[in-house]
C-alpha cells in the first residue's frame, strides 16, 4: 500500500510540473507576442484556442493547490501529533524547512490569486472578443496589457513559489 504522503507528493508535484510549464509557456512566449499579432489572429485564438487552454490551466492549477495543501495539512498534523501546536510553530517557524514551505505556501496562495485575476481578465476579454464591436479596441488594449503585467507577475511568484518547494524537498532537512 502507497503512503498517503507519496501520492499527494507524486501528484502534488506532477501537475505542479505541469502548471509551472504552461504558465512560463504563456508568460514568456505567448503573453508578450498578443500585441505583435494580427487582429484577425488574436481573434481567433481568443475564441477558438485560448478557452480551453485556459481551463486546462485552471484544473491543473487547482489540483497541484489542492493536493498541496493536503500534503502541508499532512505533515502538519503528523507535528501536531508528535508534540502539539508548540511543535508545529517551532517547525513552521524556527527550522529552515518550515520557513521554506510556509512561505512557499503563501507566496503560492498569492500567485494563484493573481491567476485568477489573469482568468477573469481572459474571459473579459474573450466576451470583447465575441462582440466583434470596433468601438472596444482600445479596452482591449487596456486588457491586453494588464494580461502581459499580471503574467510577469504571476510568473514571478510561481518561480519564487517552486523555489522555495524546491529548496525545502531536495537540500533541507525535514524536521523531526
């Protein structure tokens, strides 16, 4: 029988593999490029293409959130049971691997909070998009460019987020 903890790592850490390659995809590839693009192009992908890229996204990014909060409720809980809340603050707060992974953990939270921002920024502009009205050029500029900020931004905290994770399950120690 496979540990609870092997499978909310192995699956933790799989689509977070997954989620970290299509947002540095899409932040440093495509986001930049939209603006270079055709009209007739961008329309297209915003209709036909980025829909479905983006929920693909959005479940990946909540499943390595959930199973990652289910992995830190996890070790967490087994600190509790060895010496209570005293034991969970000193390793949440007192050892590097703690320091790592908490805030790890929040910078997390935040990045995934600007994903969400970055989703509802797509879906106004998709619904501009669809409304084929020539008057909306300019507030879709408006979004384009807000879309490249919070994709830096994102892009940021995401690569902050997986090296602190990084850091705390490959060099330091697990507190005992």
């Amino acid at each position: 029988m496979v540990p609870i903890s092997i499978l909310l790592n192995v699956v933790h850490g799989f689509s977070a593999l997954i989620y970290f390659g299509g947002v540095m995809l899409f932040g440093a590839v495509f986001a930049p490029k939209l603006a270079k693009l055709s009209n007739s192009t961008v329309f297209e992908l915003m209709r036909d293409v980025f829909p479905s890229v983006l929920s693909f996204a959005e479940a990946v990014g909540l499943l390595t959130m959930v199973f990652g909060a289910g992995e830190f409720l996890y070790y967490m809980l087994e600190f509790y049971r060895s010496g209570g809340v005293a034991e969970v603050y000193h390793v949440l707060f007192s050892t590097p691997w703690g320091a790592s992974v908490f805030s790890g953990a929040l910078i997390g939270l935040v990045g995934f909070l600007v994903g969400v921002k970055i989703a509802s920024t797509f879906e106004s502009l998709f619904r501009l998009y669809k409304s084929v009205d020539p008057s909306k050029i300019d507030e879709i500029k408006i979004l384009e460019t807000r879309l490249r900020f919070y994709s830096l931004v994102g892009m940021v905290l995401l690569t902050t987020t997986v090296l602190l994770m990084v850091l705390a399950v490959s060099f330091l120690p697990l507190p005992r």
